[in-house]
C-alpha cells in the first residue's frame, strides 16, 4: 500500500506505519480488536484511562475523511464506549476526539478515549473542545471531539484547524 505524508513525499504504509502494525506482538497494549479496528492503550495516557481506536485500513488523518466516512467515525465512537463501559466511566467523565494534523505525530486516524480526570493539567491542554459559532460545529481548535467531526462530516465539511 502507498500512501503520501503530510509533506508530499510517497511513502510505504505497510512498512513504515507504526500504527499499521498495531498488535500485542509489537509491543501494543491491545484491549479491543474486531475485523476491522483494534484499539489500545495510549503510551503516554493523558487521563487515568486512555486509549487509541484505530482502523486497520491505513487512512491519514480526520483531515482526510469525507462524508461516506461518518459510519467508520460512528463505530470508532462505539467502540470507545464499550472500552469506557467496561471500565465504568461515567458519561460525564468521557471525551473523544481526534487531533488535525499538523498537531498530530502518527499520521494513521487515530481516536483519543479518554475516561478522565486528566492526570495533569499540561495533559488537558492537549484536548481543547471549542464548540463553534455562526452554524460551525467547532471553534479554532487543533483538536475535534468525535461528535464535531460527524456532525461536520455529515453537513458535507471537511475537518481542519480553523472553523468548519
């Protein structure tokens, strides 16, 4: 499979893709895994539980999802919930999102499940959730939650840093 990075240059997902290869073998920490998604443990948790979603179909980042993609956005919702029950997170203590590149350092779609509290302020900062304005679903922001980015999908958008 090749793909292109963030600077243009073409590159061999298979190989060089960390997240591609996301298996206990390779050293993740996997707690859920079907066909098509395995998720894991974040190597350096921001809350007290944190974890990553990813498809196993190497896709860039939520900057390259288009509206046919809201059902994998909505099932990689899902199973961040499951994740969060299983683990008796309160509804009020769940947060899920992705950070836009460039302010993101695995270049494979990855969702951030987070069952707070944030362990440290400095960590939170990470995962700011601007609620847009002016029929925008989010604000400025380098980070959407999972449902601004449906609902931005959804109305035909693309997800980026700015207003969408």
């Amino acid at each position: 499979m090749v793909a292109s990075n963030v600077n243009g240059e073409v590159q061999d997902t298979l190989d060089s893709c960390h997240f591609c290869h996301a298996t206990v073998q390779n050293g993740f920490r996997v707690v859920y895994e079907d066909d098509s998604f395995v998720a894991f443990e974040d190597r350096k948790p921001a809350s007290v539980h944190h974890y990553l979603v990813i498809p196993r179909k190497h896709i860039e980042s939520v900057k390259t999802l288009r509206p046919s993609d809201v059902p994998l956005v909505k099932r990689m919702e899902e199973i961040g919930h499951i994740i969060l029950d299983d683990r008796n997170v309160a509804d009020n203590m769940r947060r899920m999102g992705f950070h836009i590149p460039p302010f993101n350092s695995v270049y494979h779609l990855h969702l951030h499940v987070q069952g707070l509290p944030y362990l440290t302020g400095k960590r939170a900062a990470k995962y700011p959730v601007v609620i847009g304005t002016n029929g925008n679903s989010k604000g400025l922001s380098w980070f959407v939650s999972a449902q601004q980015a449906i609902q931005i999908l959804e109305r035909g958008k693309r997800v980026g840093v700015l207003p969408c």
